[in-house]
C-alpha cells in the first residue's frame, strides 16, 4: 500500500515559513549581540544625566532604569540612582512608579541616607495619591522612631525644617551641623540675620551639589573612595586623641609656665627676647597641648611596637638605612 501523498506546494510552504523563522532568529541574535557590545554599562548612566540636565525627565529615567537593570554597582550607589530616577518619575507625574522605585531604594540599602530620603518621600506621595491611611502608617513607621548608634530605638525630637530640596526637608540640625563643619576661623556664635541666611544658601546649594555628584557616581571613583577613606582614618584618629587627652586632668597653670621656660625660644621673636609668659599664654597652651597630643600616639605606637603588634621598615619608606625591622622587644 502506498503512503498517503501531499501536495508539493505545502513542502514549499513548510519550507519558506522554517527559512523565514531561521532569518528572524539570526536578525534578533545579532542584534543582542550588537547592543551587549556597544551599549557601556556607564554610558547608560553618564547619557542619564545629560538628560536630566537638559530637562528631559522621563528619557532620564528610562536610562537610569536600564543602568540599575545593568549595573554590578554596590548597593548604596544603585540607592543613589534610584533616588535620582524615582525624582524624575514623580516629577513626571508617574507617582506609582516612582512609589515603588522608592520602595525598591529602602530595601537595597536601608541603613543609608538615600533610604531615609526615600522614606520621606513614600509619605509625601501616598499622600498625593490620596492614601491617607497608608500615608499615616509610612509616616508613623518613618518618624517616630529612629536608631541610635548603639542600634536601640530612640524617640525623635520635633525639628525646624529650615528649607526644603524637592520636597525633601532640610533641618534646623542639619544646618547647625553644616555650621559646625565650617573651617575654625569661619565658626562663631553670634551670627547677623544676613550672615545666617547667607550661609543657608550655601548650605542648600552644598546639598544640591552633594545630589548630583552622588547622581553621577562621583563616589565610586577609585580615587574619590581612596580620599574618603583617608579622611575618614584622619577624623578616627583624631577622635581617639581628643578621648585620650579628655581622660586626663586639664593643664595646671604651673604646667604651662614650665613648659614656657623650657620652650621659650620657641615664642623668641627675630631679635632673640622671648615675650613675657602672659602675652603668649594661648600660644603656649595650643603648643602644650599639641605635645600632649604627640606624646599620646607615640604612647599607643611604642605599646603596639613592644607587643610585637607593629614592625617597621624605614629604609622602605625613604627613610635612614637600618640593619633590620624595628620590632618589640624580646
């Protein structure tokens, strides 16, 4: 018996849908393949803020989204970028998405201050959306309570807002901390009106600036990471000082007097007459307690040299040859 034929023209069919398919295929693999090479994950995020500069929110944020979908990034840096397009979103009126790029903020890094700018934000736009319970819950879980240092919850104090960036409230304390950073010759307490408002401008416009440099990933450059790191050794070290000097007794009068006669020369002007104790008794103070302050990290040093803790290579560094590592000893 002979096998059941079909017509040739559904061979043909058959044929040109399969080779159609295969070329599809193809088109599609090598476009993946284009895009996956030319398309820098950075470049995604650089194109981000030139668009948002220019003003033209909603691409901004479509490139930030592919950037975060990308990205290999560490967490608080994609927190950062989700901030920024959660912003656009809003800014866009796209409040539920912008609402759950918001969430998305607080999970990725929520001990960060991107995640506490995010929760301030959740409640502004349920608000918006006109969900007022969920909108008291968010706030509730958000403001009244807080983490001390030690991890413990604690109650939060009312605060003046003194200005606000994109909703974003900025605080009376906020501001006294940025008075506080000031350089020492700058710092005093009785302000003018206008020196004080001055100097809120500078403080919100610092702010500002902090919020796009961390937009465009300025702190994930090696050296910017490299200098933070080194600044954040400097404010340790200094702190560990001032806690040893503080557990000691204050200078004794006798003490500074001492230290003068021993130093005088030190406060001899160019013709060689030292100054009477009183008229550079500041100086002679800031100096004693500098030697106070070199004494002590020679102190915490020489005890982690003698416990055999620390062992150090002048010549390496540049310095006088030595015959052999400078060790603690035996």
């Amino acid at each position: 018996m002979k096998a059941a034929s079909h017509p040739h023209w559904l061979d043909t069919l058959l044929i040109g849908f399969l080779l159609v398919f295969i070329n599809i295929a193809s088109l599609m693999y090598i476009r993946s393949q284009s895009t996956g090479s030319n398309e820098n994950v950075d470049d995604l995020r650089t194109v981000a803020t030139k668009l948002e500069a220019a003003g033209v929110n909603g691409e901004a944020a479509e490139y930030y989204e592919r950037w975060l979908e990308r990205t290999s990034a560490p967490a608080t840096a994609r927190a950062n970028v989700g901030l920024a397009r959660a912003r656009l979103l809003e800014s866009e009126g796209r409040l539920e998405e912008a609402l759950g790029q918001l969430y998305l903020v607080e999970i990725l890094a929520p001990a960060s201050g991107s995640a506490h700018k995010a929760g301030q934000r959740i409640v502004a736009i349920l608000d918006r959306l006109g969900l007022n319970q969920a909108a008291r819950t968010a706030l509730d879980a958000r403001t009244h309570l807080s983490t001390s240092p030690g991890g413990h919850p604690k109650e939060e104090t009312s605060d003046r807002v003194v200005a606000r960036i994109e909703g974003d409230p900025l605080t009376l304390t906020d501001f006294q901390h940025f008075l506080d950073s000031l350089p020492a010759p700058m710092r005093k307490k009785d302000w003018t009106r206008e020196e004080r408002e001055q100097l809120l401008t500078q403080f919100v416009a610092n702010e500002l600036m902090v919020r796009r440099a961390e937009t465009r990933g300025i702190e994930d450059d090696p050296e910017v990471r490299r200098q933070l790191e080194a600044f954040k050794k400097q404010v340790l070290v200094s702190r560990l000082l001032e806690e040893e000097l503080s557990s000691k007794s204050p200078p004794e009068e006798s003490d500074l007097r001492n230290f003068y006669q021993v130093h005088a020369d030190r406060f001899a002007p160019a013709d060689g007459t030292p100054p009477p104790f009183e008229q550079v008794r500041d100086e002679v103070e800031r100096l004693y307690m500098l030697n106070r302050l070199q004494e002590a990290s020679a102190h915490i040093l020489n005890e982690a040299v003698s416990a055999r803790k620390v062992e150090l290579y002048p010549e390496a560094a540049g310095a006088a040859p030595s015959a052999k590592p400078t060790t603690g000893g035996g």
